[in-house]
C-alpha cells in the first residue's frame, strides 16, 4: 500500500504532514493514511484512533498486514483520548468527519489535556468549515494552509493549523471563505461557492415567506449572499 491507494482527499491530507512525524489519525478508517505514511517513510511512528469497535479491528488487520506492528498503534478510544502528551505527537490528521464534531473532538482534546499546541493540526471537514476556523482563531492557532478539491463530485477543504509566536487577525469573512482559500480563488473553489449562491438565495427566499421570527436569520444569509457575490465578481475581473 502507499498513497496513491489513497482517495484523493487523503493524498491531499498527507503531503502536509511533515517529514518524520510523529502521527496520531483520529477516525482513522482502516489506518489507510498512517500506513501508507510509514510505508513511504515519511512519519516516524503513528497512532491510528478509532472509537468504534468494527473499524478498530479493520485498522488492526491493515497495520498487521502490512508488518507495522511496532510502528503504529491502534486504539480504541474516543477521539484524542488516544493520545497521551508522552506520545510525543507532532502531527494530528482528522479526517472524513463534520467541523462541528472534529471542533467538538479538539475541545474534548483540550480540556482533557491531550493538545500540547506543538502539533500541526491537519484537518479536513466535510460541512462546517466556518465553525471549525472559528474554534481555531479563538485557539489561537494561526492558519498556515488550505486546499480544497472534487472528488466523486464532492468539494473536500483541507484546513492545516499550528500555533504560532504571531496570531493574525481573521475577518468574519476569511472565517467564511477560509482566508488562504480566498486568495488563491482556484476553480474548484469558484465552483463550490457559484452553487453556494444559488442556494443562499433559494433559502432568503424561503425565509421571506417564512411567518417565523427570522430577522436575525435573514440578515446573515443576506451577508453571506453579498459576500459570495463579491467574490465571484472578484474573479470574474
């Protein structure tokens, strides 16, 4: 196995992972990307997390396998709870899940100190973006990369994060957006955010005729509608 065994969104995922880390992969789905790390020679040890039973044994088998036994470590447990500050981690890959839950997992981590703030976070939410920068930034934890791509026409966003001596200032915006993503402005990119509108404006819309109390709602899609319009304009030039 090596990574081009890998769904596109994992390759992604794993060329920000530094030379010769230290890897712990939460929901790790078979140890798919810690394995074909360590067949690459790229991580130095790895930690595959899973919190449930049948893919816990399905990373086991995978590990096995591939005679990596004493280099990587599968167990069960709830997400960063697998990991222990002794483990030395320098890179922490989540995967495949909501933002709201791999926020919720990096909270959980925190409080029950499991984040040293010397790992890079690599993570790739699959809705809920916004809210996993948010819990970020309030982290302070400054965003040094982003990718997004299509992939059985899916748009995946890849967020890499680690702390730093200097903390930017993040807009309400580049929240939104993701502020690297904003910059580079790439097709896939354009695409997802053309589709975006479309439905911002199908939901306005609905909320209009709505007979609830939804001011508050209304205004916020119709900021996120003129910002994807701004956007788009933007790249339009």
């Amino acid at each position: 196995m090596n990574a081009k065994d890998l769904s596109l969104r994992l390759q992604k995922a794993a060329e920000f992972v530094p030379q010769n880390a230290r890897l712990a992969d939460i929901g790790s789905d078979h140890a798919y990307l810690p394995v074909a790390l360590m067949l690459q020679n790229k991580i130095s040890y790895g930690i595959a997390g899973e919190v449930v039973v049948g893919p816990y044994k399905s990373a086991q088998k995978q590990v096995a396998k591939n005679g990596l036994e004493n280099k990587i470590d599968v167990r069960l447990a709830d997400g960063l709870e697998a990991v222990k500050l002794e483990d030395h981690v320098s890179a922490i890959t989540i995967c495949g899940m909501g933002g709201v839950l791999i926020r919720d997992i990096l909270q959980r981590g925190k409080e029950k100190n499991r984040l040293s703030g010397e790992e890079r976070l690599i993570l790739q939410p699959n809705v809920g973006e916004r809210q996993l920068r948010k819990w970020l930034v309030d982290e302070k934890y400054t965003i040094t990369d982003e990718s997004i791509l299509e992939e059985n026409q899916k748009v995946y966003e890849i967020i890499v994060a680690e702390k730093k001596e200097t903390i930017p200032e993040y807009t309400e915006k580049e929240l939104f957006f993701g502020p690297i993503l904003l910059r580079e402005e790439n097709e896939v990119f354009l695409e997802k955010w053309q589709y975006k509108l479309s439905k911002s404006e199908r939901i306005l819309n609905s909320l209009h005729q709505s007979d609830q109390d939804v001011a508050e709602k209304i205004r916020e899609v119709a900021q996120e509608i003129e910002w994807i319009k701004e956007v788009l304009a933007h790249a339009g030039k």
